[in-house]
C-alpha cells in the first residue's frame, strides 16, 4: 500500500509530497513508524544534486527515530513498540573486510545508503526518512538508548556520529587541543563531543551571533575565523581541527593552526574541490585526513555514549512542509542547531 512521504523530483524543485511504497516486512527486517527525522546539510546537497550523483525523485531523511510497529519472524533485539533509530545506512555486503571491522560505510562492494542508494529488494532507490515508515534490516537497526528524548536524538544518527567517529579516532580527549569548524549541525554536536572527551575545544565561526552559545555547548574558546588576528593568535597550536563546512572557504587558513604532526579531519563535502597549498602540509609534517559517518557498531557506541551521558542535539521543531524554507535557513547559516521534522505532520 503506498505510503506518504515528501520528495524532491528535480534539482530545482521544492520538495513536496510523493507516494511510495515500502516492501512487505522480510524475516531479518524491522518496520518502524518514523516519529522524527533530523534534517541533514547532506539532504540539501542531493535534493539539489550538488554533488551530481542525485536519482529523480530523491526522498531524503537520514536521521530517523521511530516505533517498532512489526519484526519479522528471526528479530529478536527489537518487538513491536520498541524505540529504535535509522541512521544513513541499511545494508552492505557483510563479508568484506571492511564490513567485517564494522566500517559498513566503507563496504567494499557498496553500502546502501538510507535514500539514492539501490534498493536490491525492491528495486529503483532507496527513500529515506521523510516518509511516514521505514523497513530495515535488524542488523542495520540502532537502540535508542533509554533517557534520550527521541526528537533530540534522531540528528546523532548522522549528525552525531559524523562527528564522534574522528573524535574518536584520532583521539580526542586531555591533553590535546580540538578544533570544530562550523557552527551547524554537525559542529555543535563536535563541541559537545570535544569538551564531553575533556579535550581543550575551540569553535570556530563565521557567526557572531553564535559565539555566546559555542561556550554554553562547551567551548573553551570561540574564534570568529574571519578576523585574521584572532586566527594567528593560534598558529601552530592544535592537534586536531575537525572541519564542517558545507561550502567553499580557506582550509589552509586551518591547516597553518595545526602543530608538527596535527590533523585536519574534513567532514563537511563543498561541492567543489578546496584548493590546498602544499608546502602547510610540509612544514611542519601535517595531515589532511577524510571521515564519513561511522560503521553500525560505533553508531551504536555514540547513541549508548550519548544515554550515559545525556548528550543530545539542540534542535528546532519543524513540519514537514516547512522543509523548504528549513533549506533555505540551512544556507544562511540560520539553524540553532538542526532542524527536525515532526513526521506527525506528514500523517495529519
Ligand atoms: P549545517 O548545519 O548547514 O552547518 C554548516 C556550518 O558551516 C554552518 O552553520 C556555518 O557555521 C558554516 N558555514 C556555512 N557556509 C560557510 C562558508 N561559506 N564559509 C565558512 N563557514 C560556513 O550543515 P551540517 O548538516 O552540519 O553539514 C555540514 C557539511 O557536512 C555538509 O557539507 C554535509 O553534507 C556534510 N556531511 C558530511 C558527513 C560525513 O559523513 N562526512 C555527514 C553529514 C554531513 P558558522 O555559522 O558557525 O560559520
Ligand atoms: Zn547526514
Ligand atoms: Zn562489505
């Protein structure tokens, strides 16, 4: 039967309602009825075909929180009522090696992304969150821990782990001093993770507007990363930089901020290429690295770190059809600090 949802059709359109149906629930498969869906810089750039890779009509959605309502007949972590969480990936091959270390996002034969990805038990593409259910498999289902409030942690999905998997991998915590770059999704849940791993966070903005709340999330120190002054005072001095910016801006501004051996972690996708003088990278030894979301066991990790912890993201509550002016808000820098869409407003 099918399902509604909000879709884009071109690169040009707004998104706007579009039905679709979701398969018959398999015996490994889990059917949750979406409650929220945070929304991702990276919707805007497929919606948009800004990374010229988009399949017509696109629903995107990667940042799902909802109840249980059927599991198939071998499921036995998740029963009919169960919160649980759907991130930006619902399968890959499982035998690869990167699939065996739990880097399902680096499956060697493909994984398939929660939308624009092939769909192999339906056909077409997958349709992501921005729809009223999903069907997944149980291995590609994440626990919500108890405590998180569902509608401020459905953006850890992407959001979220985006940012802890570098953190964690190159090891942030005392001792070492953290760059985020960007103040958006993303990056406000970088500062929570930074100051969360005792590491000495430092925010950098375009925004003034968003310096007092880089402290209030947990910032050591908020540099406005357009006044020069501010950005030397710096040089030489940070182990890491986590850079989350969605457009085109100066990486070599940050890489001079790096000491010998410091790494530059790009998370943010411009569109376009970012040009990168090579003698920052040679004196003194420094490193641009690349990190995309993380692998199910870690998501998993991030969400059980997250309960522990009572770290969610501060979000604004949207309906689903004031997505299109959320994009355009999104571009202006003017989200505090990810929107999430009530997808009771889909339903009504
Ligand atoms: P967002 O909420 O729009 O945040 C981006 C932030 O970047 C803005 O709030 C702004 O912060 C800063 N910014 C925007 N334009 C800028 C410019 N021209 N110059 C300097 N700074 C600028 O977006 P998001 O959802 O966090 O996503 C950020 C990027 O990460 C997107 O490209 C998205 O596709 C990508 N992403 C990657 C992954 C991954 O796995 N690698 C996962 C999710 C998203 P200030 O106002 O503080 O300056
Ligand atoms: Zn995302
Ligand atoms: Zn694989």
């Amino acid at each position: 039967m099918p399902i509604k949802s909000f879709a884009a059709s071109s690169a040009t359109t707004p998104l706007g309602p579009f039905a679709i149906d979701r398969r018959e629930p398999r015996p490994t498969d889990v059917e949750i009825d979406i409650l929220h869906c945070g929304v991702c810089h990276s919707d805007l750039h497929f919606a948009r075909d800004e990374w010229g890779m988009t399949t017509y009509p696109v629903v995107p959605g990667h940042e799902i929180v909802g109840r249980v309502t059927r599991v198939g007949a071998e499921v036995s972590r998740f029963a009919p009522g169960d919160l649980a969480a759907v991130g930006c990936l619902v399968d890959s091959c499982r035998t690869c090696a990167s699939c065996r270390d739990g880097l399902e996002q680096f499956c060697e034969t493909g994984a398939v992304f929660t939308y624009n990805g092939e769909d192999v038990h339906s056909g077409g593409v997958t349709y992501g969150g921005f729809s009223e259910r999903i069907v997944v498999d149980d291995a590609f289902t994440l626990r919500v821990p108890d405590g998180l409030d569902p509608a401020r942690a459905a953006p850890l999905l992407c959001a979220g782990i985006t940012m802890y998997s570098p953190l964690r991998r190159w090891e942030a915590g005392p001792g070492k001093k953290v760059g985020i770059v960007g103040l958006g999704g993303l990056g406000h849940m970088g500062v929570k993770f930074a100051r969360g791993f005792d590491a000495e966070t430092v925010l950098f903005t375009t925004s003034e507007s968003k310096v007092a709340d880089g402290v209030k999330l947990g910032a050591d120190t908020v540099v406005l990363s357009r006044d020069e002054d501010q950005m030397k005072g710096h040089t030489g001095s940070f182990d890491l930089i986590v850079d989350t910016v969605s457009a085109d801006h100066d990486l070599n501004a940050y890489l001079s901020l790096l000491r010998r051996d410091g790494t530059l972690v790009l998370v943010g996708a411009p569109p376009n290429p970012q040009p990168i003088g090579v003698f920052g990278l040679l004196m003194p030894r420094r490193h641009v690295a690349g990190s995309l979301i993380g692998g199910l066991p870690e998501t998993q990790e991030m969400l059980d770190y997250c309960g522990k912890h009572d770290i969610a993201c501060d979000i604004e509550m949207i309906r689903m059809d004031q997505i299109n002016e959320a994009f355009e808000r999104m571009l202006r820098s003017d989200v505090k600090y990810r929107f999430v869409v009530d997808m009771a407003s889909l339903k009504s």
